[in-house]
C-alpha cells in the first residue's frame, strides 16, 4: 500500500474520535482536507474504512484493521524517534566497546566513570585476545576497542592510550625472589605460563624472546590473566603479565614482580576504530571522555 505517514496520522485521528471535524480541529486542517486524504486513503485501501449511519460515522471491519495496525505504525515511528534522539545525543544510546582481557580492568574503571557521566547509556562491553578484536573490527561489530597495538595493513585509526608495562611475576616463594638482575638466560631454565595463541600478550612476550634468542619452556596455555595468576601463586611456574593486572595480588603479597633482565617490556595501549566508522554521539562522548581520564590511571612501575 502506497500510504503516507500523513494519511496514516489522518486516518488514526478520525478513527479515535469517530469525528472529521474534531480530527481537523486537532490536526490545524480543513474539515475537506481531512475528508479528500480519507477518501484517498480508502482508494489506495481498495476498501471502505468507515461507514456512515444517521450522523455518525463508525468504523467498517476493514477500518478496525487498519486503526489497530495504525497505531502500532505510529507507535513504532515514535519509538524510532526516541531511538535517534538517543544516538543523537550522549546521554543516551547504546555503546559497542571491545577490549583485550589485558585491558579490561583498566576498561572497566574508565566505564565505570562514563556512566556517572551518562547513566542512560545502554553500553555492551566484549573481552576477548588481540585476535578476536581484530576480527570484531573487521567485521565492523564493535564501536570503540582497547587493545595493544593493532597490526598494519587494517583501515584503523589506532591512538595511543597509555603505557602497558609486561613483568615476570612468581610466587613469592620462588627460588628468583631476592635475585636482581636476573639474566634471560636465567629464564630459559624456567617453566612459563602462557596464554593462548592470540593473545596480544603472548606474542609480545614470544617476539621479545626470540629477539633475544631466548627460548622458553611453556608447559601450560590459560585463556584469561586470572588463571595465569592463580597459576604463577600456587607454584606452577613463571607469568609474564601486564602490571596493570596484578596490583592487588602485589599489595597482599600473593605474588611478586621479578627483577629480571631487559623488564619490563613496555608497550602500548591504544583505543581503535575503523576509519570511516561513523560514531554515533555517545561513541564520540566516550573517546573524548578517555582522552580526558587517561592520565588518572597512568601508574607505571
């Protein structure tokens, strides 16, 4: 059916007062204008929508379909109002941000800081490796991402966020504790646990190594830092991990940071989308909200 937005709000006014002339009175029209656009809306129907009986008018069989479909016509306009009004503005709207696990405890204490800001944001957060970030961006799934630094040949505008120093962390009983200056040849002897293939940290970590001509023995591969360090405490080898993650652990003394050679190794955070991402304003409230507290959370070793 060929209607118009206009004929359906015509059409619906009629159909609730069962009267042309309040309908035209409530819509600032002519009582012919109202009567022509019901008349054409009818033509377009193919069927009567209303009937007329005395001096009233009631609504045909064909008429309460149509009312019932109109108001949930009109009813879903409004809600695609209030939608973009959300996405046009910050306060509202739903927010995609992807992270890396690394990053995620950083992650959550910025969000936790933008919905004071915004407490009527709706906002999806994802964790996940280097590698399931990459692919989120590819396919376009995700709004913003927080993740080490992204690889080269992807349309990405990549800005750098903050310092990610890695450390090697032992339990405090380890045999390393009170070394300084621990060689990597040291290490070599040691057995690590790693996460999975994927993983920004690992690869950072292998790349690192090798560059050395280090090889390390990783007899265990963990999803998530929390099983790396809760691992690393109960003894069962070495981790290397962002310092970012382990602050509570250090402060209560279940683990320790190794004073190892050529550690840390720094790299570096950075927020990504894809170039040409088309932010909606709360995606544009949340980078600049990040530019502006990053310096808060900025503690190194």
């Amino acid at each position: 059916m060929n209607v118009t937005i206009r004929q359906l709000q015509i059409f619906e006014m009629v159909a609730r007062h069962l009267s042309f002339t309040r309908a035209a009175a409530e819509l600032f029209l002519t009582q012919p204008a109202v009567s022509m656009q019901i008349k054409q809306f009818e033509e377009i129907a193919g069927l009567p929508l209303f009937e007329r009986l005395g001096r009233k008018i009631y609504l045909t069989e064909a008429g309460e379909e149509m009312y019932r479909l109109s108001r949930e016509i009109t009813s879903r306009l409004y809600e695609a109002e209030v939608i973009f009004d959300e996405i046009k503005w910050p306060q509202g709207g739903r927010l995609l941000v992807s992270v890396a696990s690394t990053v995620q405890y950083f992650a959550i204490r910025l969000l936790a800081g933008f919905c004071k800001e915004y407490p009527k944001v709706n906002i999806n957060l994802k964790v996940t490796n280097h590698k399931g970030l990459i692919q989120l961006l590819e396919n376009n799934e995700t709004d913003i991402v927080l993740m080490g630094r992204p690889p080269e040949g992807l349309d990405l505008i990549a800005e750098p966020l903050m310092e990610n120093p890695l450390v090697v962390i032992a339990s405090p009983c380890h045999h390393l504790k009170d070394q300084k200056n621990i060689p990597l040849d040291e290490l070599k002897n040691e057995v690590f646990l790693m996460r999975e293939q994927g993983s920004g940290t690992r690869t950072s970590a292998e790349r690192f190594f090798a560059k050395n001509g280090i090889r390390i023995s990783t007899n265990m591969e963990l999803n998530n830092n929390g099983a790396i360090k809760l691992g690393v405490e109960e003894g069962l080898g070495l981790g290397i991990v962002s310092h970012h993650t382990i602050d509570s652990e250090v402060k209560t003394g279940r683990l320790i940071i190794l004073d190892a050679q050529f550690f840390p190794v720094v790299r570096t955070w950075y927020m990504v989308r894809r170039e040409g991402k088309r932010l909606s304003a709360v995606g544009t409230a949340f980078e600049n909200f990040v530019r502006k507290e990053k310096l808060r959370f900025v503690r190194l070793p």
